[in-house]
C-alpha cells in the first residue's frame, strides 16, 4: 500500500498591528473643522456694528435664512447686501409668493419710525406676518 502525502503550508503569522491612536484625533479634529465651516455659513452676515435688539419674552419662532436686517441707520439688508427701494419691492415680491410671513432683524438703536415705515412697506407688498428676532437680555 502506497501513501501519499502532501505537504502543509502554514500562513506565517504577521504579528498583530497595533491600532494608531492619531487616527482617531485627526477624524476628531477634521469633524470639528467641518462643523465650524458650516455653522459660520449658516448665520447670514449682518451690516457692521450691528446690535441685537433685546426682549423679555422667550416665545416666538422665525428663521433668520432669507430674513431682512434693519440697522441703526433705517437701512435694510439682506444677507450683508443693503437693499435701496427698487431691491426691497423686488424681494418683497419674490417672497410674498412663496408666503405671507417674513422675519426681521432689528439693531437696537433702530428708531421706532424706521421700523414702523419698514412694516408698513412689508404690509404693502403682501406680508401679513413679520416676526421680529432679538436676542434675550441677561435680566440684570
């Protein structure tokens, strides 16, 4: 009786790589980049030296994308362009069509008859709703 054999190969063992631990601090650190690039764009860009308005009262709801900033000075901007009359009623039209609600960011040293011939302006273009976004003062 004739035997056969064959020969084994055993794979050689590659010793164990142990895991890096940058790795991981760099997927941290590109994450955070990633983060601040988008929450910096996220926030449209105000006219310089602008001021929050501030309020009491926490209720309310608007989202500051698309919305109008009205400044110390009367002029209104929307997204760090200031807009002269014939922008406004072009943006007001636009926007009246998609709906009838509009939000308003208000400096605080904003006179009250600027804000009051902005909101009759918006009244004539269509908006029926404007909400007006401050920020919450401290209570001291």
């Amino acid at each position: 009786m004739k035997r056969y054999t064959k020969p084994i190969h055993l794979q050689e063992l590659i010793p164990q790589r142990r895991a890096d631990a940058s790795l991981a601090l760099i997927n941290v650190v590109f994450l955070l980049l990633l983060f601040l690039l988008v929450a910096g764009t996220l926030r449209p860009p105000l006219p310089d030296d602008f001021q929050w308005a501030e309020t009491v009262s926490d209720e309310g709801s608007g989202s500051i994308q698309g919305s109008l900033a009205l400044d110390k000075s009367g002029e209104i901007w929307l997204d760090g362009n200031r807009l002269g009359a014939d922008e406004l009623a072009a943006f007001l039209k636009s926007s009246a069509d998609v709906s009838d609600k509009l939000t308003l960011q208000v400096d605080r040293r904003t006179k009250m008859g600027d804000l009051t011939a902005l909101a009759e302006d918006l009244k004539a273009g269509g908006i029926r709703k404007i909400t007006l976004v401050t920020i919450e003062a401290d209570g001291t």
